[in-house]
C-alpha cells in the first residue's frame, strides 16, 4: 500500500470541509521559495513556532508539505492574527531576495474556503502531481517520511555508537557598551538539529510528530551535557548557556557538568516547556541561582513580550527573538519603558542577522546581541588577527569557529585562536 503523503491529507481534510457552514480559511507559506540557507531545519522548526498561536483551537491545522511549504487550516479565522503571524514570518527572512523583493504573493497566499476551494486544491494536487513525479525517478531520493516511533528508536540507536561533540555548535553573545567595554559574554552551545538530521535521517521529516521530537531533544540534552564533559579548549569564554528541557536538570549528568565545567552555566528554557511545567521551572530556577548558576529564556518575540510580564518568570537573562515588528512604536515604547525602569535586566537581542538590528537595539538601550551577523563580526577580527589569517577565507573562519571538534575544526592551522579571546571593536 502506497504512503499517504502530506498532499493527500490536505485533499482529504478539504473533502470533509466541504458543505460545512462554518467559515475556513487556508494560510500557505512557501518555504521552498527561498534560498537554501532559509530553508533548512531550524528555519522550519522557528516557523512552525510562529504559527501557534493561530493552532489554539481544535478546528485548526498546521500541515508540512513535501517540498517543506506550510499550510494551516483553521475555521472563523482572525484576519488581525493571521496578518501578524506572517508579519513576523516575512521578518524573519527579510534578507531573502524573495522577502527582499517585495513579491508577498510569491511567498505567501490566503485562501477563504467559501469561495476558493477548487483553487487551493488545484494547487495541492499540482505539488502532489510534482511529488509523484519526482519519486518516479529512478535517481531520485525518496520522499520524505513521517517521524515514528521506530524510527526516533533507530536514531537513538545511532547516536549511541556517534561522538555526539560532532554536532554541537557555539555561537557568542557579546555585550557592547557605549564606554567602550566590549567584550564575549557568554557562548550559547547547542546540539545542531539540522546537521543531525542530514547524518542520521536526511529522509525523515522531524517536525511532523511534537511529542517525538520532544523524546529526542530529552536524549539529546543528555548526550551533549556528556559531550561536554569531555571537551577540551584552549581557552573558555566567560560563561556557556545551554538550551535545556526542564526535565533534564534532574539528570545526574547534568549535575556532574555543573560541578566540573570551569566557568559559569547560563541554563536557557522554551516558553512551552515553562508553560507545561510551571511548578518545575520554579524549582529548577531556585536550584540553579542556589548553586551559583543563571537562567535565560529564550525567543521571546514581541508578542510574548506584548501579552507576559516576562520580568516576573525570575531569568536572569530574556532573549528577544529579533523582528522588524519591535520597531512598531507601542512595542519599541513597552520595551523602551522597561529597559528604563529596570536598567540591570539582561535583555538580549538575539537572531540579529544584520547592521540594522544592532543599531536598532542600541537606540533603545540595549547591551547585549547574538545572532549571525555578530558571528560575522567576531570571524573578521578572529581572521584579522590570526598570523595565518591570510590562509582561510571568513566563511571558513566562520565555521571553524562554530564547532568545538571534529574535520571542520581541523580545516583551521591555528586551532588556538578559534578559542581566544578577542577585542571587540564596534561604533
């Protein structure tokens, strides 16, 4: 029996909602539009987060098509809340030439169910036609497959004989000082999804299944917090943040990292994994300022940062998910206000991604930044003032400096400087 793919549930659900009173719409989001680097697993896993707050009923639906394209189906539809999430979606890709070039319709598309269901369907059956057709290749790789439950076992299978330090990435968050203090403050490290996913199940789409991905990234904070506890570096920055679930923080290898790692430990959470365990994060936040150790939490969009009083949560540190949508004035005045009035909170901006977020946050009062194009700034001064600089491109220097080990590492001939400490000089 031929796998049902993506395609066919959306015809199917379309058939069902046919003659139904009830107002639908259809939001599609064509991811496969964009460049490639846009296009990858994390992307994907952002987006699907931007797209939740319209899934907050049980007449909602979020589909991920073959070619990696979203669709979300959902009834008596807030046209206010809609234009919102695909605002920020398009934010986060403005420096795609699609986004770039002004073409919304190219990239993104609504369709009022009453009245154009014969088209959306006719553009479903169209990518299920192209999917069918580019199976039948005989060259072709296989379409891509459902996470289940046996094949989240396979993996976990896999990684048992994988030197986990192979995947994980590091990625600084500077503080930048209007006196001048410039300087690392922290590295986050994480286990890199994407890079997993091409070595273990480049066939196996992880996103479609939440609580098996959830299963996952419980082994994988287990796998990386003993990863590190052999790592070695020439020099270690200040602090590490580590992007953790609740749960983990219970685990006895996590307790053995906290005693033996040499410098601090920044602990990050998600907003759905405090929400779903508030009493939890409590605790865990109480044992980790007990033992000398900090909290983050991390993407906060504007929204969040609209609807939470997120200074309550007890972080250390608030990253705030980079957008366009915080220069709106009521966000820029509610952000304004509360740098104003609470001066020493650790808020970052993170995901910045060009010049323009990092003069933005400085206008209002912010210190502290992540993201790629700080990345960028780190890798030139990294590369200026190595004595082999002249050997490596900066896109080279860039990744050598992302991981902690392995063959991308080795491609640098001055191994130490990927680790040292440098002087940051910023207008």
């Amino acid at each position: 029996m031929q796998k049902q793919t993506p395609e066919d549930q959306v015809l199917e659900t379309l058939d069902r909602l046919t003659g139904i009173e009830t107002s639908f719409c259809a939001v599609y989001v064509a991811m496969s539009r964009l460049s490639a680097e846009n296009r990858g697993y994390r992307q994907l896993e952002i987006v699907s987060k931007l797209f939740e707050p319209l899934l907050n009923h049980a007449q909602s639906r979020l589909f991920l098509l073959s070619n990696h394209d979203f669709l979300l189906i959902t009834a008596n539809p807030s046209l206010e809340s809609i234009d919102d999430v695909l605002y920020q979606i398009k934010s986060l890709f403005q420096d795609d030439v699609l986004i770039s070039l002004q073409k919304p319709s190219d990239f993104e598309q609504i369709f009022f169910l009453d009245r154009e269901m014969d088209r959306l369907k006719a553009l479903i059956e169209a990518h299920r036609q192209k999917e069918t057709d580019r199976v039948q290749i005989p060259s072709a790789p296989s379409s891509v497959e459902a996470f289940t439950p046996e094949i989240l076992e396979k993996i976990l299978g896999s990684l048992e004989h994988m030197d986990t330090l192979d995947f994980i990435r590091r990625q600084a968050v500077v503080r930048l000082s209007p006196k001048g203090q410039n300087k690392v403050f922290f590295h986050e490290y994480y286990t890199s999804i994407l890079n997993l996913q091409k070595a273990l199940c480049p066939s196996t789409d992880l996103l479609t299944e939440k609580a098996l991905f959830h299963q996952l990234t419980e082994t994988l904070d287990r796998r990386m917090l003993g990863a590190l506890s052999h790592v070695s570096l020439y020099d270690y920055p200040p602090a590490i943040s580590l992007n953790l679930n609740i749960s983990s923080l219970s685990t006895p290898i996590f307790e053995k990292l906290a005693k033996s790692w040499p410098t601090r430990l920044i602990v990050e959470f998600q907003l759905s994994d405090i929400f779903t365990n508030l009493k939890g994060y409590h605790q865990a936040v109480k044992m980790l300022h007990d033992k000398g150790h900090l909290v983050a939490l991390d993407n906060i969009t504007a929204s969040d940062f609209q609807y939470l009083d997120i200074l309550r949560l007890g972080a250390d540190f608030v990253k705030l998910f980079w957008s366009p949508k915080w220069t709106q004035s009521e966000y820029e005045r509610s952000l304004y206000a509360l740098i104003k009035s609470n001066p020493k909170a650790g808020l970052i901006l993170s995901r910045c991604g060009s010049e323009d977020a990092l003069q933005w946050g400085q206008k209002v009062g912010l210190h502290y930044f992540q993201g790629r194009f700080i990345d960028a700034i780190l890798a030139a001064l990294a590369k200026n003032s190595c004595t082999f600089g002249q050997e490596c491109t900066l896109s080279t220097c860039l990744i050598c400096r992302s991981v902690l080990s392995g063959k991308l590492r080795q491609q640098c001939v001055h191994q130490r400087h990927l680790d040292a400490p440098i002087e940051i000089k910023v207008k």
